[in-house]
C-alpha cells in the first residue's frame, strides 16, 4: 500500500501540474501572443476580491475532503473537480456497497475507483450536454429550472445521512453545530473553519473517553 500511495504522490503531482499549465495556456497565449492583456492591477485586484471569498476554501477542502478520499482519491478527485457533488458522495455509496469503512486501506482504493468511474460517467453525459446546452435550457420548464438551486443542499444532506446512520451521534452533533454556527453573526468564510474546528475536537475528545472506558 504504501508503493501505491508513493505512486499516487508521483503521478498525481505530475497530472495536476500538467493541468494546470493547460489551463493557464488560454489566457497566457490570449495575453501575450494575441495582445489583450488587461494588466496586472486589475488581475491582481480581482484575485484578491475572490480570495477574500473563497480563499478558506483552497485550505478547507484538502482537510476536510482527505479522510474520506484517501491519497489517490484526492489526487483524482481535484483534478476531475465536481468534489462535493459527484466524487464525494460516489465513494460514499461504492464504500458503502462494497462494505469497507472510509480511512481505510480498502477504503482508499475503493473510492478511488468509485470516483473514477463516476468521472468517466460524467464526462461521457458532460461532453454532449455542453454541445447542446443552449438549447437543452430553452427546452427545460421553468418549474425545473427552480429546483436547481437545491441539488447541492440535497447531496449535502444525503450523504449526511448515509453516515450518520453509522454514527448517529456524530451525525447530530454535526447538524446542531452547523445550524448553531450558521445562525451566528459572524463572517462567512470563518463559519466553515469553525464547524470543522468544534467537531474534530469534539470528536477527539468523545473517541479519548471511550478508550478510557474502555
């Protein structure tokens, strides 16, 4: 297992990099070979406003995603995207099916192979979908349309479920934490570090008592 994770490290590094020099390929040749750079203060200026966003994110993700991921269903899972919505509750239900238990070395290597089926799934229905879809939205009702916004919400919520039906208990204290923190007046982007904070350590703190019980 470990040659595996060393070859997860090697080749992972090496596809992410690749992509992403491929996607700073478009706008370096549009800046610098075609010459519609728009400037370096407003490139700046506008990374800044969305990293004052999201930025928590780009460390966030990682930790909280790795658990259940393991090595090579990171490197897979960042490079295909679509993380929270397709690869995470993919290795949910192919861990699930299989019967391993996520952070494991079985785990590990049945995720990594739930997420990439669900990619190659995805970008078989993707491709098409991309090529028609100006004209899949003009077909689509709009009554639809509406529930798009709770698809997200929804996977969020199912996926919940599924493991807080093997630890009832971590799954309430996770919903009470994050309505409570949620509801609290405080920053957007520090209500994130806050419910991961609380529940590691409150999950820390529950797993040293039943050793001590034990």
């Amino acid at each position: 297992m470990n040659e595996f994770r060393a070859a997860s490290h090697r080749w992972g590094r090496i596809t992410i990099g690749l992509g992403i020099l491929i996607s700073l390929a478009m706008p370096l040749y549009i800046s610098f070979v075609m010459g519609y750079h728009p400037g370096f203060s407003l490139i700046i200026n506008s990374f800044l406003a969305y990293a004052a966003v999201v930025a928590i994110v780009w460390f966030l993700e990682p930790i909280m995603y790795f658990p259940v991921l393991g090595v090579s269903g990171t490197y897979v899972a960042f490079f295909t995207g679509n993380i929270s919505n397709m690869c995470l509750p993919a290795v949910a239900s192919c861990q699930e099916a299989v019967g391993v238990e996520p952070g494991t070395d079985k785990g590990e290597i049945v995720g990594t192979l739930g997420i990439s089926a669900a990619s190659l799934v995805n970008k078989i229905i993707l491709i098409p979908v991309i090529l028609a879809g100006l004209w899949l939205l003009t077909v689509i009702p709009e009554s639809v349309q509406e529930v798009f916004p709770y698809v997200l919400p929804a996977i969020f919520g199912a996926v919940l479920a599924q493991f807080a039906g093997k630890y009832p208990i971590y799954g309430a204290l996770a919903l009470i934490i994050g309505i409570l923190v949620n509801m609290a007046p405080i920053p957007l982007f520090t209500k994130n570090v806050l419910c991961i904070v609380l529940l590691v350590c409150i999950m820390l703190a529950a797993g040293k008592l039943k050793s001590k019980k034990a």
